[in-house]
C-alpha cells in the first residue's frame, strides 16, 4: 500500500524531482511521483501539484492539466479532506479544477519574474502553514509568468472574511508595498486555502528553499507541516 506523499508528474512539469527531493532528503517523509495518468492516490497521506509548465501551458496554465486522468482522484482526496498543496503551476492547476477560487493571470508587467520574494504568513490554521507564526516572513524564490491572482470582489470578501489568505507579498520587514506585490496580484496574494483548510495553492516555492545551500531554508516553514499527517521515513 502506498504510503506518504504523492507528487503528482504532469508532461511539463519542472519542480516535481525537486519537491521529491525536499519531501524525502530534507525532512524524511516517504514520498513517490505519481504519474499524471494514474488513477488513483488510495494509501496517500498527502498529494503536491508541483511547479511547472503544463502541457505547454496551452490554453491557459493549468487548463489541460485539470482532464488529467489522476485529478478525479485528487479531487476525491481533497473533497474527503486530505492535505493538498500545489505549488505555482500546481496552484493554477487548482484554481482550473475549482478546487480553489480565483484565477491566475499574466504578471501585471508581463514579465516573467525567477527571483526571490519575500511572503508573509497570514494565517497557521490551515494544513500547510500550521509550522509556521502568524506574521513571520519567508523568504523563497518565484518562477513565473502567470502568477497575478484575480478573483471577483465577492469571492476576496469571502476569503478575507474566512481568513483564507494563507500567504501575501511583502518587503523584508512583513510591509505591503506595490512594488513587493511583484505580479500585480489582488490584495498582494501569495497564496489561499479552501473553505475546509486542507487545500492550500501558492506561487512561491517551498521546495526550492528547503536548505541554506538553496539560499534559503524558509520552505520548510511550510514543507515540514507535512510531519503532522505522513509518517516519517524509518
């Protein structure tokens, strides 16, 4: 029976090996790729969509991804209330499979942005943020050219309201400015969670900030909330 965290493979992704290698090397969980065709997650004690480019990003980022045969398990996975975390390509895979509200856009400057980024956290109630302190600063890299999250006024009440803004750009300092908010995003959103709290989307990536030799050790603020739902590595 598998056992752990499945990193689900889509043709195009990019960040899969490395959130494999973050998971396993730098906190011990047992954790194995899931092709994007396999039908099935059952034994899983989490599922990552990982960072990417999607069939090409075709259409739009995430939007093929979203009929790939292992979403219906996803979606059974998250919708039965086990942990999710998708991670930029995987975040706008979420949002295309309603698992998430909102949509994400092209960067308000159209400019693709890799560069480090500075995150506060909003909330640690949720699956994935709960190692981490309200308010505290993360500092982790982006890679994208789609990252803007837009969201009608209703459904930014809601989140706001719900406290589901799990992760905002800031400066260094944990401030707001317009020029932290790097893609332009409504309210600087970094990232959101669901209405149960079990399925958090995010454009930065934890996993390529796992260990100081990366720059940055901060992803495992949030990798590490893993240890709470997966049983570590013998």
């Amino acid at each position: 029976m598998n056992r752990g965290v499945a990193i689900v493979s889509f043709p195009g992704s990019n960040g899969d090996r490395d959130a494999v290698d973050a998971f396993a090397e730098s906190i011990g969980v047992a954790t194995r790729l899931v092709d994007y065709r396999e039908e099935s997650l059952d034994g899983f004690e989490a599922v990552v969509l990982p960072g990417g480019f999607s069939y090409g990003d075709y259409l739009r980022t995430g939007a093929i991804a979203r009929f790939a045969p292992v979403m219906t398990a996803v979606q059974q996975f998250a919708l039965t209330g086990g942990p999710v975390l998708g991670i930029c390509n995987g975040f706008q895979i979420l949002t295309e499979a309603h698992l998430l509200p909102g949509a994400i856009l092209p960067n308000r400057d159209l400019r693709f942005h890799s560069e480090w980024v500075h995150i506060r956290v909003e909330t640690g109630e949720t699956a994935w943020s709960s190692a981490a302190a309200d308010g505290e600063v993360l500092t982790m890299p982006v890679a994208h050219g789609m990252g803007n999250y837009f969201a009608d006024p209703e459904i930014l009440a809601t989140l706001e309201h719900e406290n589901r803004v799990v992760f905002r750009y800031c400066d260094a300092d944990g401030h707001l400015t317009e020029q932290a908010n790097i893609n332009g995003s409504m309210h600087a959103i970094a990232g959101i969670c669901n209405q149960k709290r079990n399925v958090v989307g995010l454009m930065p990536h934890p996993e390529r900030a796992a260990d100081p030799l990366l720059g940055s050790p901060d992803g495992l603020r949030i990798l590490n909330a893993v240890t709470s739902f997966v049983g570590r590595l013998v």
